[in-house]
C-alpha cells in the first residue's frame, strides 16, 4: 500500500479563483473587469470568464454591466472563507488530502487517520478569510506557500 499525505495540490481552477478573488478583495467596492483582471493576474481571459461565472452563482460576486461595470465581491472579504472559494469552483481539496494511490482491506486505523486529515484540511480551509488571503499573499508563489500551511 502507498500513502499519499505529503503533496496537495490545488486545481488551475481554484487557483486561479483565489487570485481573481484576491484582486478583488484589494479593489474594495470598485468594480474590476475580467480583462483587467486577466491582465494583472496573468490568467487566460475565457477561463476566468468561466470561474467568474461560478463564483457568481454562489453569490460571491456580483457583475455590474455598463461602462464602469466589471466584477467586485458581493461579501466582505472577512465574511469570505477560502473553502468558499474552493467549493464554489468544484475543487474538493479536503477530499483528496490522504488519499491512498492503492486500496487495501481492513485497516480501519489507517482510514481513521485519512478521516481525521481530511476533517483538519477542510477546517483549516474554513478557517482561512478572503482577508487574510488578500493581506498575506501578493503573488502566486505566496499563495502557493500559504497553500503548505493547510
């Protein structure tokens, strides 16, 4: 049997969901085009449309259409968790974290242990504000760094 509780990666998708919400967090009310967006985060346009869209479906965001128009958070960045962000884009991080690479039968200790890692990964992510995010992380590789501390 192999173990797998060393490495989690998060998806394209949610990565980039936390920097799109990131730039908006530090926008404050002014709405943000996706272009604009796009362009400071270095992420393609046409998937950011798509994440936008999702993040807007669990009322995370708000679009405003118009020539001042754009997307801006529809809750304070406190109020929003980065397990907000991983579940309003599909990305099931805390379902991964100790997943084993090959089934074995009867070791209820060891799925014990996978349960308690999953439990501790999916609190922390709750745990972790928008706010914080937008404090501590300026860059990709900051984001990926915090992204150890779950």
């Amino acid at each position: 049997m192999v173990l797998n509780i060393g490495t989690m990666r998060l998806t394209k998708k949610a990565e980039y969901a936390i920097r799109a919400m990131i730039a908006l967090g530090r926008a404050g009310d002014q709405p943000v085009t996706i272009q604009r967006i796009a362009t400071s985060q270095g992420l393609p346009k046409k998937f950011l449309e798509q994440i936008l869209l999702a993040l807007k479906a669990q009322g995370l965001v708000e679009s405003h259409a118009g020539p001042h128009g754009g997307y801006r958070l529809a809750r304070p960045t406190e109020s929003i968790s980065l397990a907000d962000i991983l579940n309003a884009v599909g990305d099931r991080l805390a379902s991964r974290a100790g997943k084993r690479s090959r089934s074995s039968t009867g070791s209820s200790t060891l799925e014990t242990l996978l349960e308690d890692i999953r439990r501790c990964v999916s609190a922390k992510t709750r745990q972790i504000s928008l706010a914080q995010l937008c404090e501590n992380s300026t860059t990709e590789k900051q984001v990926e760094e915090l992204m150890w501390y779950i």
